[in-house]
C-alpha cells in the first residue's frame, strides 16, 4: 500500500482522542512481516533481551539510539517544554529517526509504553501522535506497549509465552547489570564484563527461542553459571567511592535522559549500584494490593496482582540466590525487603510516578553500602520531586551517612551544572572514605551500617529483617 494511501486510510480509523481530531493509525497482522518498529531505548541490557524476544516472535524492532542537540530541538518542536522531559526526548529521538532517512516511511511503525497510571507518562501516546500530525507523520502507526489494555492491534499481542519470556528477560537483565556493574570498575582487562554481558544475552536469547531458559530450574541454572563468569573475571580491588542512582524511572536508566551518568561516573572513579528494573514491575502490581487494603473494593484484581507477584519474587529469589553465594558481590534486594524499608518514612499509598519505591531504594543503597547518591529528576515531574528531593531530609534523620544530592533534568539545564553538583556530592563521599567514615565495601540486605540508627533504637520500629519468598 501507498504512503499516500495508507495514509488515508489511517485517517479513516482516526479516533478522537482528547480535543481534536488526532489519527490513529491501527498495526493490523499484515502490517507484521513488512514492518520495522521504532522504539526507544531506556535500559540496554533489559531492552536487548525484550528487543530480541520480539525478533524471534516474528517482529522487525530496533531499539533507536540516535541522540545529541537534534533530539532535544526535535522534541521542542512539538512537544510544549512544560510536558515531561522523557515525554520530550523519546518523541523528539523518533521524529529524528523518521527524519534520518534511514527508514522506509511506509514501512515504519513506533513502539511507545503506557502506563495507565496517574503519571503523565499514560499521556505519552496521545502527545506522540499529536507530534506525527504536525511533523506530517501522521500515517506511522503508533503501537501502545501496556498490560492495562489500554490500546489494543490485531498485528501486535502480548501472548502468554511472551510474556513469561519477557518477565525472565527483566530478571537476567537485573542480575546482568547488578554483576557488570560490580565488576567493570575493577577488571584488569577493559572490556570483559561487556563482552560477558553480550555473551549471556546472546545465550539467553537461544533459550528462549527453543522455549527454554525460563523456568525456575533452567534460571537457577544459568544465573549459577553466570555470577561464576563474572566472578571468574580477573580484578584489581581497589578502593573505589561506591555511588547509586534512583530517580524517574527513564532518566534513571537512559544515558539519554541523564546525559550519559554512569559513564561520568566511571570517569571520576566510581563503583555504580542502580536498583533493578524488575522492583519497577512490582511496585505497579503491589499498588493494587495496597489500595484494596487501604480503601477496599478491587478484591479480585489485587488478588490476582497479588499472586502474581508471587511468582514474579520467586523469580527473583533464584537471581538473588544465585548472587548471594559469592561473597564479593552485593546482590539486589528482595522485592519485600525494599518496601519493609518505606515503613515509617513514607506511606505505601504514595504511588504516583516512582512513588514510595523511590524513597526505599534511597534507603537501601544506604544499607547496602552505596549511601553517596544521585537523585535523578525531571525539573518538572512532582512525584519524584515529593518522593526523591522531598524524602532527603526525612532519610537523613535515620540515615546519617546518606549522602544525596538530586539533580534535575531539563532542556534548559546545563551538563557542566549536573556534572559539577555531582562532583561535589564525590568530594564528600571522598573526604568520609579517606576518614573511614564511609560504609564497608560489600554490605548485604540485612546489615547493618556504620552510622545507621541501630536496630533497638525506638526511632527504627520500622525495621524488619530480610524475608523470603524461596
């Protein structure tokens, strides 16, 4: 079919959609064997497995990288700069990709996550299709990637062993990165824990294309293998300064979004923690729960959320078994533990955006050994504002040794501004290590810290030990 036809025939199927008339341009199954879709990358090694699982379902997907001045002008263009900045910056790196020449326009299709949530991220996909109508894009289907059934299209669907692929792909993608991001700092040769991580997509991906690699057993067995891989790499321990990172959610994970963090902070001598993706997942299905038992009503739902996430923390728990057996590396937190953390510091019904999990994965970098944190936020996202800048304070009342400094992002906001913040942030946590004031180097969920509140201390009745959910 024609761009000019196809064209017309999507503003036939338009939907009114909010004020105005904003097409939308369905993916039918036709549309599945032809097609390349375009979607953004937020976290590498999670979005390779989920890249490669939609390959061998039969889907053409590339994860776009481009970026640079272009991306953030693009998205000026059509998106107002008081809308979220993520919202800007995916909107504006596609519109740069249909520009590139790159790709066949009648051919192309873009892949967008919605939440359904309060955040303005469930508006992504209106915003994205407004932006096509007025670039003259308009005929490009815009494919809705959500589990709330917002938007539904006959040439895409989330079938059952999808689904279960993608959920594994989540769970080797936070152990991948919790194990590279303790090696690489201190690998002789540069480049190993890199070439690991490609080598344990690559092989991942074969399971999963012979419908293996995804059952407790088979995930016991590789995540066993894998923490012997990467425990096997040759490292210099040296002293490092030992920094996490939260925040929203997309400038958290995407070098776009926080200009290129983690490698700064490799530049400045800095071991990395960044909580996982799969805690993410969680929390949304845990909000469910928190409502029925806070408000009532929803009995079902949260039950059927509830067992869920069951089997999502045994998922978990074989990655984090796995991990815990060498005692060089810190693994993640079990999902359970991270919010027994919330308790008395912030309420569990604060869902919005990253809501009360930002707070407790401040609280458990400090636990874990990581307590020099950068606190990412878009300049005008307010939950993350409340729940991240806000909780500062209120964390360093139980958490002496916490040392946070949050930075906004924003088109406005210069890189030499965020580096040089973050870089004061590094002087203190430098000062506090040379002193041994900083935290030991390894700590595991459940330790306790030096400069922490001790367990007995009536101001810590929050405290709970590490469940288990094996």
């Amino acid at each position: 079919m024609s761009r000019t036809r196809r064209g017309t025939v999507g503003m036939a199927a338009a939907q009114t959609l909010g004020s105005g008339r904003i097409p939308r341009v369905p993916f039918t199954k036709e549309m599945k064997d032809e097609y390349t879709i375009l979607a953004p990358i937020m976290a590498p090694i999670h979005f390779a497995f989920i890249k490669n699982i939609f390959t061998n379902a039969g889907y053409r997907v590339e994860l776009l990288d481009n970026c640079g001045q272009n991306v953030v002008e693009e998205g000026l263009k059509y998106v107002h700069n008081d809308t979220c900045y993520p919202a800007l910056l995916v909107i504006g790196q596609m519109l740069d990709a249909l520009r590139s020449g790159k790709y066949d326009l009648s051919k192309t299709a873009l892949l967008m996550s919605q939440t359904g949530g309060g955040c303005r991220a469930s508006n992504y996909i209106f915003l994205l299709r407004r932006a096509l109508k007025k670039a003259g894009f308009d005929e490009i289907p815009v494919i809705s990637f959500n589990l709330s059934g917002l938007e539904k299209n006959s040439g895409f669907r989330l079938t059952l062993p999808l689904i279960y692929q993608m959920l594994a792909g989540l769970v080797y993608g936070d152990g991948l990165m919790a194990l590279s991001n303790q090696v690489k700092p201190y690998e002789r040769e540069k480049g190993a824990a890199a070439s690991l991580v490609e080598a344990w997509i690559a092989r991942i991906t074969g399971q999963f294309n012979r419908k293996k690699g995804y059952s407790m057993k088979e995930m016991g067995d590789n995540f066993s293998r894998m923490a012997a891989d990467f425990d096997a790499v040759p490292r210099d321990h040296v002293p490092k300064v030992k920094v996490g990172i939260v925040g929203e959610i997309y400038v958290k994970y995407a070098s776009l979004g926080n200009n290129n963090l983690e490698d700064f902070l490799a530049s400045q001598d800095c071991e990395v923690m960044v909580p996982g993706l799969l805690d993410f997942m969680l929390y949304t299905l845990d909000g469910k729960v928190e409502n029925h038992k806070l408000y009532g009503g929803g009995g079902a739902d949260a039950r059927i959320r509830a067992a869920i996430g069951k089997y999502i923390m045994r998922m978990q728990d074989v990655m984090i078994n796995a991990i815990a057996a060498y005692p060089d590396f810190v693994p993640p937190s079990r999902f359970s533990h991270t919010k027994s953390l919330a308790e008395g510091v912030i309420g569990a019904g604060c869902q919005m955006g990253e809501g009360w999990l930002l707070t407790a994965e401040m609280v458990e970098l400090v636990e874990k050994g990581y307590g020099n944190i950068v606190c990412t936020q878009p300049f005008g996202c307010l939950p993350n504002h409340i729940c991240g800048k806000g909780m500062i304070r209120k964390i360093r009342e139980t958490e002496p040794s916490a040392n946070i400094v949050p930075i906004d992002y924003d088109p406005s906001a210069t890189r030499v501004n965020q580096e040089n913040r973050i870089k004061l942030m590094l002087a203190v946590a430098r000062e506090n290590m040379d002193k041994g004031q900083g935290t030991p180097k390894k700590q595991k969920p459940g330790d306790s810290v030096p400069g922490r509140l001790d367990r007995s201390d009536p101001r810590r009745r929050w405290w709970s030990r590490l469940p288990s959910h094996a």
